[in-house]
C-alpha cells in the first residue's frame, strides 16, 4: 500500500487516497493488535529500554540468531518508528489540498486552506521521512537474512521460525478476534472518510 500510495500520488489521486485509507486502517489494526495481539505482537514483547537497546547493539555484528523470538530492541525501533510516522502520514493526507484546490482529502473542509495546504507540505516530508526509513528497514532485513543468516520475512508471513535452540511455543491470538478488529477499524475509517 506504501508503494501503491507513492506510484500514484501524482497518477491517480483516487487511487492513492483508496490506498491511503486501506493503510491507515492496517496501521490502526497493527497498533490496536500491539496491545491486545499474540504475544510477539504486543509492544510489550519487544519494545525495551535504552539499555536493552544497548546491550542488543553491542552483538548485532555477531553470527548467529540475535534473538529467539519477536523482534528485537533495534527492530523495534524501527517497528514504533514505522507504525507512528504511517500513522501521521496517513492522518495528514485527510486534511490535504492540492494547490489548485481541486483535490483535496474527505477532512480539508474542517481546516482552512492555508492550514491544509500547510498539512500538504508537511506530508511530502514525512513521505521522504519514510522513504528512508523503509530503505534502512529494507537494508538491515537484508542485513540479517545474508549476514547473520537469519531470515526474518519467512517468520513475519508465516509466523514460523526455526530454532538453533529448543523454544517453548508462544500462544497466538484468536484469528476471529484480529478479524473482527480489523472489520470494526476499517468500518470506522471508511465511515469518517465517507463523512468527512
């Protein structure tokens, strides 16, 4: 959707606010499942202090699997980064108009046109903001996968993992209660685009 978003904010404004709406409600989902999801979902799991951060920082270099299980402190980094800097870019682009006035997000009428043209700007920096952050993501899951010899995508989509060690198996949250979170969230944001 980060790159649907990207490829036609300049092709199909229609299309990149469908796919805008599609990313905030995933985001939204992922925050709500980082506090109520499995247990390597929660933000709780893997979000640690700066000392964790440290501690894990000193040995990433090393070879071997760097954690068991989840993410790990510098990945969580990048996870609350991600998750927050979506968030705030999706939130942006509903206030957004375009120069002209003609396209503008379902929230523009809510602000004036300096504020949503403001909020434009704003949302063209936080987009390279992403950009780079998305390529360093990018960059060390290449790191880990080649380096490290430790595939971290393979986990993420099948939420499988293989262990050098033995690892008691974590309990999952219930299917039906991501599906019907994740129904609720879309229903609330198709209900303030459509009502905006």
């Amino acid at each position: 959707l980060f790159a649907v978003s990207w490829y036609t904010h300049r092709a199909n404004l229609e299309w990149h606010r469908y796919a805008g709406y599609a990313l905030l409600t995933l985001v939204l989902f992922r925050i709500y499942w980082g506090f109520v999801g499995s247990t390597t979902a929660r933000f709780a799991h893997f979000v640690k202090g700066p000392a964790a951060i440290f501690r894990y920082g000193r040995t990433v270099l090393g070879r071997g699997q760097s954690t068991p299980v989840g993410h790990n402190p510098l990945g969580a980094i990048s996870v609350v980064l991600l998750l927050g800097l979506l968030l705030a870019q999706c939130l942006l682009g509903l206030f957004v108009t375009d120069v002209d006035g003609l396209e503008s997000g379902p929230l523009s009428g809510l602000v004036s046109f300096d504020t949503s043209r403001t909020l434009a700007e704003w949302h063209g920096r936080l987009f390279t903001a992403l950009q780079i952050l998305v390529g360093i993501h990018v960059v060390a899951v290449l790191f880990y996968l080649f380096a490290k010899r430790e595939n971290l995508i393979g986990p993420m989509v099948t939420g499988w993992k293989r262990f050098v060690e033995t690892v008691a198996p974590l309990p999952i949250g219930k299917w039906w209660h991501a599906a019907s979170a994740l129904v609720v969230i879309a229903l609330l944001v198709w209900l303030v685009v459509r009502n905006g």
